[in-house]
C-alpha cells in the first residue's frame, strides 16, 4: 500500500492494487465487515478484491478491510468518471 493524500480533500489515503493492477483509493484506517451480497457498504482487501458488506462492530466481523475513500471524500463527485469537474 502507497501512503497519499487526496487532491480532492486532503485526507491521507493508501493505494490498494486490485487483481486488474489498477490503484484503488482508500481510507488508511482499516474497517471491519461482514461478507453480504446485497450488503450496502463495499470495502477493499488487502488482496484488492472489492466486497459487497455491512460494516459492523469487531466482535461480529468475518474480517478487516478498507474503505474506498469516494464513500467518504465530501469531493468525491469531482473524480467521478464521465462527470464534471467542479470547482
């Protein structure tokens, strides 16, 4: 993981490599979750894979991971792909 700092809002990231080789942006601070198909949260593994979870409490957790940083960057809209770039 590469330690960074959003353009958008200033918050540190890390850089998580998926199976595809792309970078994807994360909060540095890991989350725990649990495993559902129709969870309403994603989080990232160490691995890169993205999972479909609910976020919950550690003692109810299937694992740790980490969170993409577009579910909680206020500037997440202007990195958007096929949107506008506001400013």
């Amino acid at each position: 993981m590469n330690k960074a700092t959003c353009r958008g809002c200033g918050a540190p990231i890390v850089w998580i490599k998926t199976p595809a080789g792309k970078a994807m942006p994360c909060d540095p601070a890991p989350v725990y979750y649990k495993a559902t198909p129709d969870g309403k949260d994603k989080v990232v593994t160490t691995r890169g894979e993205v999972v479909s979870c609910e976020i919950v409490p550690g003692a109810n957790a299937t694992d740790a991971g980490y969170r993409p940083h577009w579910a909680t960057c206020p500037q997440a809209d202007r990195f958007k792909r096929g949107g506008r770039h506001h400013e």
